[in-house]
C-alpha cells in the first residue's frame, strides 16, 4: 500500500513538472512510453512474484487515492496539482512563455489548428491548452464572452485586442 501512495505521487508530481500534455495527444512513442510507465509502476506497487490479493489491493489503493485526490482538490496545495488552461496562442502570435511552459512544439499547434480547418494564423483569436491537455482553438471575428476565459493563464491577451476594436 506505500508502494502505490509513493508511486501514485511521484506521478503527480512528473505530471506537475513534464506538463498535461504527457498525458494527451499520445503518437506511437508516447503510447509506448505510457506503457512502460505503468509496467513500472505496476512491478513497484504489487512487487514480485505478482499475485492475485497484491494485484487487488495495488489496484484498490490508487482508486483510493484517486477518489481521495478528486475529493479535496480544492483544499490549498492539492489544487496546485492540477493545471490551470492557458493561452498558447492570441491573434495569431504564440505566447511564447506559455508556449515553453506547457512544452508543446509549435509543430503541435500547427496540426490542431490544421484539423481545425485554419488555414490561416489571422483567422485564430486564440488556441488554449486546456487542464485536460486538449487545444481549443476560437477563431477571429467570433465574440467570446469573457466569461468563458475566466481562469485562463493569459486571457488578458485575447481580450486585450478585443477591447480595443471600435464599436
């Protein structure tokens, strides 16, 4: 059971340091890599010769935590864990700090915003990496409420330009 406590927050914290997008938009490497993670993790938490009652209670222990984690992330520190959604890119420009920080490639934007149907960077109001690792892509000459950017990293950016247009 300390196994899997230990296992379960070196996780959280790889995924706190390495960013969301670890865990999303997996190619054939990242699969494998995911896959050895829980090969790893899974000889760690159960041990070895693996049996039936280690298996059961490794499992057990990580929903545990999970529902545990779930239910007090708003408590103060375990909310840090999770990552907020931030702007990557506001009227066409990155938003090159929050670009490093979330360690997307602009390679990846790019390919979102092409199966997005953008072909060109003029016609995005704005790309943000949300807390799932997921891109959404708003387009210019739509109006965003700016409710809907509250609590995004940098949405001063997108509204910024918006607030200055006449009308």
């Amino acid at each position: 059971m300390l196994s899997a406590l230990g296992i379960y927050l070196t996780f959280l914290v790889l995924v706190r340091i390495f960013g969301v997008r670890v865990l999303s938009g997996w190619n054939g490497f990242d699969a494998v890599i995911i896959i050895m993670f829980g090969a790893v993790a899974g000889r760690v938490i159960i041990g070895h010769p693996p049996t039936l009652a280690s298996g059961i209670v490794g499992l057990g222990t990580l929903m545990l935590l999970e529902s545990i984690f779930g239910a007090v992330q708003s408590v103060t520190g375990i909310r840090h864990i999770n990552h907020k959604p931030r702007v990557i890119m506001a009227h066409g420009k990155f938003v090159v700090r929050h670009l490093k920080r979330s360690h997307l490639a602009p390679a990846e934007v790019y390919a979102a915003l092409r199966k997005a149907g953008v072909s060109q960077l003029s016609q995005v109001q704005c790309v943000v990496l949300e807390a799932t690792g997921q891109l959404s892509i708003v387009r210019e000459g739509v109006e965003i409420d700016p409710q809907l950017l509250r609590g995004v990293v940098g949405a001063d950016k997108v509204l910024k330009k918006r607030s200055g247009r006449p009308g």
